[in-house]
C-alpha cells in the first residue's frame, strides 16, 4: 500500500485540538482511499520557544524540504511578544520552502449560514489566491529616534535577492518604517498561477490593489496583472482598490470566482470571507509551493482562550486536510472528504458552538471521519 509521510506541527492554543481531528478524518480517508499515513510531529510552538529559546531549527527545515506537504495547527501565545513566533515559525516556513500562494478557498457549504441576508451556496463560491511571499510582508522596517542613522536590510528570496542600505536623517521625535516588496519574478508566478486557476474555474479573475494611494507598488502589481491577461483572452478580468473590493465581497459575492491579491490585502479579504462562509471555523488555507513543500493550515490562528476546551470547529483544518490530499494528487479522497464535511453540515446535528451547536471538537471530528468511511450511512 502507498504510504505518505506527512509533518506536523500541531503548534499553540487550539491546534493540537483540531490537527488531532484532521489526523482522525485523513487516516479514515487512507483506509477507505488505500493508502496510510505515517505522521511525524514536530514541537515547534510557543511551548518549545519557551523551554528551548528556538523557534525553528535549520534541522528541521532540511529535514522537512523532504516532503511534500506539512500539516500545521497553528502559532500563536500570549506568553510571547507579538509576531516574535509568527515570523519565527509561520512566516520563516512560509518563506524558506518559498511558499508563494496563499490559496483560500471561501465557499458557504449546504446546511452553513452566512450573515449575508438572501446569499446561499451558489452566490458564496470563490478562492483568493493571495501572494504569500512578498509586499509589506517582507520583513523590512524598524525604528528611527531623532537623528542620522544607516540602517541595511536584505530580502533574501530563491528567486532574487534584494538588499537595502537606508541613510535615515530625522527630526521627527521618532519614527517608524515598513517597505513593500513587489519584484517582476514573484507577481509573475502568483499571476500565472492565478489565471490558469481561473481557466479551469469560471474563467473570471478579479485582481486587488491600492493603486490610487501607492501607485509604485500596486501600479507595477496591476501592470503586470494587465500583462498577463493579455495572454489569457479567454478570461475576463477586472481590478478592483481594496477598500471597494470588501465592499463587493459583502455586497456582491456572487461576483466572483478567482480573486488574486497581494499579500496584506489577500489577508485582509480572506479573514471577511471565513465570516461571509460562515466563520473561521470553517476556513482553510494552503501555503503552496507547486514544486516543493506546501504547507495546509486552519486560517483561525491558535484561539487561546479555547485552548484545551474540546470546543472550536475543527472542520477547518479538516478540510485544510482536503487540500492537503488534493496537493498530493489523491482527488478522489480529497472529495470523500469534502463530501463528508457537507454530510456533517448539512445534518446540521453535530456541530459546535460557533454553529449553533453543543457538540465537541472530538465529536465533530468523529462524525466526519465517519462519513468519510460511510458516505452513505444515514443515522
Ligand atoms: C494568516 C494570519 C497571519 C498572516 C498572521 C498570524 C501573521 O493572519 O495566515 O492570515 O498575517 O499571514
Ligand atoms: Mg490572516
């Protein structure tokens, strides 16, 4: 039998809950599909910072380039600086496998309400492809207090490196700085991938900016996405200024079908998307790299305070799990558990709290591994 080796870092707060569940879905999903898993978990979260001092290891990424795709709870922890864990465990990942999509899908599933009055499943059905690797993201920035100062920094991607030497002269009490990034190489990539996305979808790609406000960044961005869509006369296009674009997204949804958008705005919109599908529970996301190690996530973060309450929804990384399998080219179990996350809602009798509910995380899990196993049971 064919057997996946698949990393795991369970990581802070609720992810060891939900992961527990996604594993739970994905082994049943490998009895019914014939293939097995064999898991391998890694510590890496705000528990091994604080026992450890390390975030990552260069170790563990060698170690980790030997697989396809990791499944990943989530990083996050009071009990550490804010972002000390985010650009130490998410983003160093994100950005050492050099996973350039952020692919999330935002889709209301049967038996789902969304909070958008007279909206179904058939008007809620779209996927952000969301720059994963580039913008305000980069890294670069900091704090000046009055005075003269040289300052260097270094974006150090597989595609380019670009470095930085910033002579600051200030008589500003104090300042500080964030710089975007957006090379030619990396919009092409998201740009390609976006529209051969959308050509074997609906064939519309909406693409996002801020091109009004700073037009050297989002002015190249939307340049090349013109560029690009040139060559696909078959899909039509538009652009939109983010702003105006969360206001379609409520307004409109039924609108869309592929959105591409760099990597601050594609976060932005994706958090409105879980609401608009029925709350972070029920939203995943893929950190892809087509050609080497991706990485599938709940987008809901780590949630502390329900942290060892068996409560949220673990059908986001359920279904992040999905994807995970379709990136490993088994579609047919992908869809077994698509199918058996839509059995789930649509009984609408299992579920947790967030759905109106007072099943547990375990129970929820349970339930969909279940249906994965028997599609057609009818208890
Ligand atoms: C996400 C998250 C992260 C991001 C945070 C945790 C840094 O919001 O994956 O959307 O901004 O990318
Ligand atoms: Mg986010």
């Amino acid at each position: 039998m064919k057997t996946y080796k698949i990393p795991i870092i369970a990581g802070d707060g609720v992810g060891p809950e939900v992961i527990a569940e996604g594993k739970k879905t994905l082994e049943a999903t490998g009895r019914m599909y014939g293939f097995d898993i064999e898991w391998k978990e890694y510590p890496y979260g705000a528990e091994h910072y604080l026992a450890t001092g390390e975030l990552l290891s260069e170790d563990a990424l060698k170690e980790l380039s030997d697989y396809r795709a990791i499944y990943l709870g989530s990083v996050g922890d009071a009990r550490v600086p804010p972002g000390v864990l985010e650009r130490g465990i998410l983003f160093a990942l994100r950005f050492y496998f050099d996973q350039y999509i952020n692919l999330r899908p935002i889709r209301l599933l049967e038996g789902v309400e969304t909070p958008i009055r007279d909206k179904g499943p058939a008007d809620i059905d779209y996927v952000v492809v969301r720059e994963n690797s580039e913008d305000l993201y980069v890294g670069v920035g900091g704090r000046v207090k009055k005075g003269s100062v040289h300052r260097d920094a270094d974006v150090t991607r597989n595609l380019y490196n670009v470095k930085f030497g910033l002579d600051i002269d200030s008589d500003s009490d104090e300042i500080a700085y964030q710089l975007g990034l957006i090379s030619a190489e990396g919009t092409k990539r998201i740009m390609r991938y976006a529209f051969e996305l959308a050509t074997r979808r609906g064939r519309h790609l909406s693409s996002v900016d801020k091109m009004n406000a700073m037009t050297d960044i989002y002015g190249f961005w939307r340049q090349i996405f013109t560029e690009t869509a040139s060559r696909y006369p078959e899909v039509k296009t538009d652009f939109n200024l983010v702003d105006a674009m969360t206001m379609w997204l409520v307004k409109n949804p039924e609108w869309f079908d592929v959105v591409v958008a760099p990597n601050l705005f594609g976060d932005i919109i994706t958090d409105l998307g879980a609401m608009v599908q029925g709350g972070l529970g029920l939203a995943p996301g893929g950190n892809i790299n087509p050609k080497g190690t991706s990485m599938f996530e709940p987008i809901h973060g780590s949630a502390p305070k329900y942290k060892g309450l068996n409560k949220v929804n673990p059908i986001a990384t359920i279904w992040a799990g999905a994807m995970l399998l379709e990136s490993l080219g088994e579609m047919q179990a992908a869809n077994g558990v698509m199918n058996a996350i839509q059995r789930n809602l649509r009984e609408r009798k299992v579920r947790t709290f967030d759905l109106g509910g007072s099943s547990t995380t375990s129970e929820v899990g349970s339930d969909i591994a279940r249906y994965v196993e028997s599609p057609h049971r009818s208890d």
